[in-house]
C-alpha cells in the first residue's frame, strides 16, 4: 500500500525516487499494467517472489501453492477474463494499429500462428504491511514461433475511445511490456505512461504526443519478477484454465507501490492484454483480450459526520487524524458544528493503510460524546472493540477503491439545573436535599423579601435525564410554591439535552393573629361581665417597627391578623389604653405569644388570646351645713386610720364637705362628729 507503518517518510521518498526517476517529462504517474510476467535484475533465475509478498512466483510457472502459507492463483479470487474462441470470430487489432494509435481499430479474423492467440488473463492485488503487489498471468493457445512480446494496458478513464472496444487513454496511463526471446523462459518488464502533451522527447516511439512515454525497465531496478511454464501443466491444477501446454502460461508480479508512489492517488478502473507482431515497439499490435475491470487504486474515503443534541447546534467540535491524503496531507485536523452545510467532513483521496484512525478531541465543555455510529461504511468493517467511546477514537483498514468510512460522532449538551430559594417577606436559610444533584445535601440563605435577597445554587454540565431536589421547610416557615421553568416537579425534574431548567421554591414566614377579649362590670346592664366596646389597644414587639392600634368592637373583641410567628420574631406586646371612669382589673400590659392561626381570629391559640377586664368607678361627696353660721363645728373621716387627724373640718362658719373620686364598687363607711 502507498500508506504503510514500515517505512519512514525519508524511505517512502527513496523508495518513490528509485520507481519513478524521469517520471517529470511524463507528469501525471500511474500504473498501466495488470498483467506482468517480469525477470529480475538478474538474467540467470528470478527469485521466486518480490520481498515482502507471499505470492508464489516459480521457475517453473504454475498455479497451485507449492508452500504452505503462500498464495498462487487457485488460492485467490483474482479478476479474470477470457478472449473469444480462436478461429474466424476470434477479435484482434488490425489496420496497422500499433501502441501509440490513440484509437486501435478492432477487426475480427485469425490469429497467425506463429504469434500469440490470447486465451485468458487475470490480475490479483495482494496488500501487505509492506506494501502492494500487482499479480498477472496471461494464457494463450500455442508457443509462437517467434517472440513473444504482450503488452498490458491500465486505463484510468471509463470514456469509450471510440472503437467500442478500449476506453479513452489519459496522460498517466500505464502500459506494462512482457517481452520475452524465443525460447527464453525468463521475461523483461517494461513500464511506459501516457503522455498526452509536451514535447516528443518523452515519447518511446512516436515523433509526436500523445504518445507512450520512454520505458523504464521493471526488471533491472527489481521491481517485477515472473516465468514462463516451460512444462505442461494438467487440468486438475490449472484453477479451470484447462490443459496447459508448456510455454502457455507465464505470470508476473510488479511492486504496486513502488510504482504508484506514495504521494498521489491513482485509480486504473481496466485493463486489457494485446500482443506485438515483433519484440518492435512500433511493431503492429494482433490478438487482444477486451478490457476487463480492475479497480486498481491506492486511495479510499472517509467521510465524518457531526450530530448534535439538540439538533443544529453552532459549538464547533475538533478532529486530529491518522490518514494520509493526497489533497489534504499527512494527518490532516477539521472542525465540524451540528449545522447543516457545516456538520461533514469528507477526504476524497485518502491513501490506503491499516490502523487507521479519527479522533474526535476533547468535547467542549459543556458536551459530552455519547455515539459513533460507522453503519453507514461501504466496504469497512468497523466493530465495537474499534470505537472507543472514551477517547472519540475510530480504528479502521482502507484496502479497496471502493471502501468508505463513514461515520456520525454524536455529541450531547449536558444541562443545568438551578434551584432557587426566594422568601416573600423576611429572610432565612433553607436545607435542601437531592438524591441526583451532585450536592445531596445544601442550604440556601435569603437576604431580604423578594428576588433581590433570593440565593441560589447552579449545578451545570449534567448529563440529561430525570433530577430531584425538595426543601426541608424550617419551623416558622410556608413553602408557597414551588416550580421548575419547564414545568417539571421539582422533585421529578426532566432535564433535557441543552436544557437550563431553574426550580423556585418561595417561601413565606407564618402568620398568626392576636384576639383581645375585653370585659366590664356595668350594674345598669345586670350583674356580671359584659362586653366593652371602643377600647384602645395598642399591640408591639415581634418584627414590629411602630405599634398597630385597635379598638374592640360592640363584643367587646379586637382581632390584631397578619403578625409573623414569635418563634421567628418573638413576643407581642398588648397595652390597653384604659379608659376613662374605670379601672382595670386583669394585667395591663400582657405578653402575647403568636403562632399561626387565621387572620379572623377564629383559631387564635390561647397564647395569643388577651382578655383585659375593666371595673366603673365612683365619687361621691360628704356636705356639712351648720343652720347657724358658727352654730355648731363637724368633722368628717371616711378612713379608718386613727382620728384625730380627721379627713375633713368644717370652717369658721360650720360649713364642710369631704369628697372621694375613682372609688370601686363596696362598701364605705365615714363618720360625722358635730359639736355644739
């Protein structure tokens, strides 16, 4: 193969130089030759295959495997076409055509004896870690008399020349030449190019272009061997050629890679054998076998697709390589995204090799590559153990002009999850707990009401698929809502490909209410407490900044709502502003402790349930007056301290009174002593 792990660049290029040495006047290099029956360098015995090929080249040509372990024609499945019958029908050139007619001009008619009447020829392709060999044989009737001279065309085009016969020729077309002396059983190889253009100095022959290019010998730098069968060979082991006479058969082998080179890709698509009149290269061409299909080519493609989910996404994605390509160089990078017109990469000209290999770099962050997917290859066979998911790694052989790797790297945006805690008045901290965040345990701390003091956690670059988080609720506190932007439950969260979903839990402080219960006695009303309506209360403490004054309505009650729990902000403080002409009788100012209850005070627990009783107050006024002024002299005391001193004396004139105000219901007793 043209790509190969045993040579080193500076010996791909010494290997290049020695096949293809004066291929600059020709241009375009390519081989043209399927079939080879070649010699070495040496002329007394040609080895029996080129280094580093196990195909079996024998002195003695054959088809079967002489050694274990090698290769021969009965052991592989090579391209193979037969001529037409020999006689009047069979198909030759005619016309004077020779090599450098552009356009040879098939007759029909017989084939002289004493030239080669074509039966069959076959090519094989064997690739190896050292390189490509090209295996030929040619078959024909009977050992012509004179020598025997076999010319292979490789063609690159497909484009019908215009005989209906042989294809179009291009510069860089290849002819092999198999000459061989009469009676010699160890063959020369000749390589000659097409040259379509230039000067006539790099035609072999002709005086103009297009023609076949100066040849190079195959057989002196060692680049082809080959042999004649010089005895018969029986049915049985001729892989369905029939009996075999002895000179009949010959095969050839031809470094594919030292002649191709390493550097540019080249694809011959047929092949066809012809035969010389003489050992002349301008001698007229006879018997022909038809093109037959070759597929003879050193380089591949691979074709890289990107697919993101979410589908279409814009994030470029890197790619290293291990390939040499004709176009592109050796190990060649490229960016792909998930957008259309920028999500393939395809490297047309990719030289063949084994071990092979893609590789998708380190996903951006955010990004996960969760797929490879080769099922799509034509001729490449990628198996599991070939992925490696972890590195982004595909390995793979090219071996075929028709293999095609093609692969789809899946990548996957991971997501994000927020969770945020806000609290609708006040502030605090919050426990959360998660059985699939990467935190199984977190607290969030508001700083004010509203979003403005809100905390939050973000845990990004998860990887999609269901989540959950809930907030263990403090004492004191109301979860009021609790959502996820994508409509998800937060304790069943469905996160997508991509995806930020943010999950809001609000929360705020409990509250309760304050019932004060206010009495009085009123004997008009009858005996006992009764309601007292229009009293004053005001209510302080807690998270109070100024005092919430009260009146109790006509059943004597006051209901004080929306105060935060005092397990949050402490006591309040109920103060009533007695009113005037009473006394209280319960404790004023009472301590009220506040945990939740309706705002209508119709569950106000005990704590914060207030009762304030009032008692009415009396005055009355002790008169004394004497009928005679100075007649008679009184005092007056209503205490029960000793007398004298008394509460009250009467004037110069007998005149006296002693006042009480403020006095609460009972019993008073005064005394009067008037002296004459």
């Amino acid at each position: 193969m043209p790509l190969t792990t045993t040579r080193t660049p500076d010996e791909r290029m010494t290997f290049r130089r020695r096949c293809l040495r004066g291929a600059a006047s020709v241009g375009f290099l390519a081989l043209a030759g399927t079939a080879l029956i070649g010699a070495p360098a040496s002329a007394q015995a040609p080895p029996p295959s080129l280094t580093g090929s196990d195909f079996e080249i024998d002195a003695n040509a054959n088809l079967v495997v002489d050694v274990a372990g090698d290769l021969d024609w009965a052991t592989v499945d090579e391209n193979r076409k037969t001529d037409l019958p020999s006689g009047t029908g069979d198909d030759s050139f005619g016309q004077g055509s020779k090599e450098d007619t552009p356009v040879p001009s098939p007759v029909s008619g017989s084939i002289p004896p004493n030239k080669s009447d074509l039966k069959t020829f076959g090519t094989y392709l064997e690739e190896t870690p050292a390189g490509d060999f090209l295996h030929m044989f040619w078959h024909r009737v009977q050992d012509p008399s004179g020598t025997t001279n076999m010319d292979f065309e490789f063609n690159q085009s497909d484009v019908d020349s215009g005989n209906g016969v042989t294809p179009e020729r291009t510069d860089g077309d290849l002819l092999i030449q198999y000459d061989l002396a009469n009676g010699g059983t160890n063959p020369e190889l000749f390589l000659s190019r097409w040259v379509a253009t230039g000067p006539k100095e790099q035609c072999e022959a002709a005086n103009a272009t297009p023609c076949w290019g100066v040849r190079d010998s195959l057989s002196e730098v060692g680049d082809a061997t080959g042999s004649i069968n010089t005895t018969a060979i029986l049915a049985g082991a001729t892989d369905g050629l029939g009996n075999v006479s002895a000179r009949t058969f010959g095969e050839a082998t031809v470094d594919f890679s030292a002649i191709v080179g390493d550097d540019e890709c080249v694809s011959f698509g047929s092949a066809y054998l012809k035969s010389r009149s003489s050992d002349s290269f301008t001698a007229a061409m006879k018997d022909y076998i038809a093109p037959a299909p070759t597929d003879l080519t050193n380089c591949a493609k691979v074709v890289i697709h990107k697919e993101t989910d979410p589908a279409g996404d814009s994030t470029t994605f890197d790619f290293t390589t291990a390939i040499e390509t004709q176009d592109d160089g050796d190990n060649p990078i490229f960016s792909l995204t998930g957008e259309t017109g920028s999500d393939t990469q395809e490297y047309e000209n990719v030289f063949f090799g084994t071990g092979l290999t893609v590789t998708e770099s380190t996903p951006p962050s955010g990004w996960t590559l969760i797929g490879i997917d080769c099922s799509d290859s034509v001729g490449v066979t990628v198996d599991p153990e070939d992925i490696d998911l972890l590195t982004g790694t595909v390995t793979f052989d090219l071996d075929d002009a028709d293999d095609v790797l093609e692969c789809t790297y899946t990548n996957q945006a991971k997501g994000s999850i927020i969770v945020e805690k806000i609290t609708s008045d006040g502030f605090g901290a919050f426990d959360f707990t998660s059985g699939t965040l990467p935190d199984a345990a977190f607290t969030l701390t508001t700083t004010a009401a509203g979003a403005g003091g809100k905390d939050s956690n973000t845990y990004a670059n998860l990887t999609p698929g269901s989540y959950d988080v809930s907030e263990t609720v403090p004492a004191g506190w109301n979860l009021t809502s609790e959502t996820c932007s994508d409509s998800s439950d937060p304790q069943s969260i469905s996160l997508q490909a991509g995806e930020t979903v943010t999950c809001t839990f609000t929360n705020a402080r409990e509250k309760g209410a304050i019932k004060i219960v206010k009495t009085r006695k009123h004997a008009a009303s009858g005996p006992g407490d009764h309601p007292h309506a229009g009293v004053t209360f005001t209510v302080t403490g807690g998270n109070l900044t100024q005092g919430i004054v009260v009146q109790t309505n006509a059943q004597g009650i006051a209901c004080v709502p929306n105060l935060v729990v005092s397990s949050l902000v402490g006591n309040y403080t109920v103060t009533e502003s007695v009113p005037s002409g009473y006394v209280a009788l319960s404790t004023n100012p009472q301590t009220a402790s506040v945990s939740e209850s309706a705002a209508d005070c119709s569950d106000t627990p005990a704590g914060a349930v207030k009762t304030f009783a009032n008692m009415p107050l009396t005055n009355f006024t002790i008169t004394v007056d004497s009928q005679i002024d100075g007649g008679t002299a009184s005092t007056i005391d209503c205490d029960a301290a000793a007398d004298p001193p008394y509460e009250a004396t009467t004037g110069a004139n007998g005149d006296g009174s002693l006042s009480k105000s403020n006095l609460q219901p009972g019993t008073y007793t005064c005394v009067i002593i008037i002296d004459p």
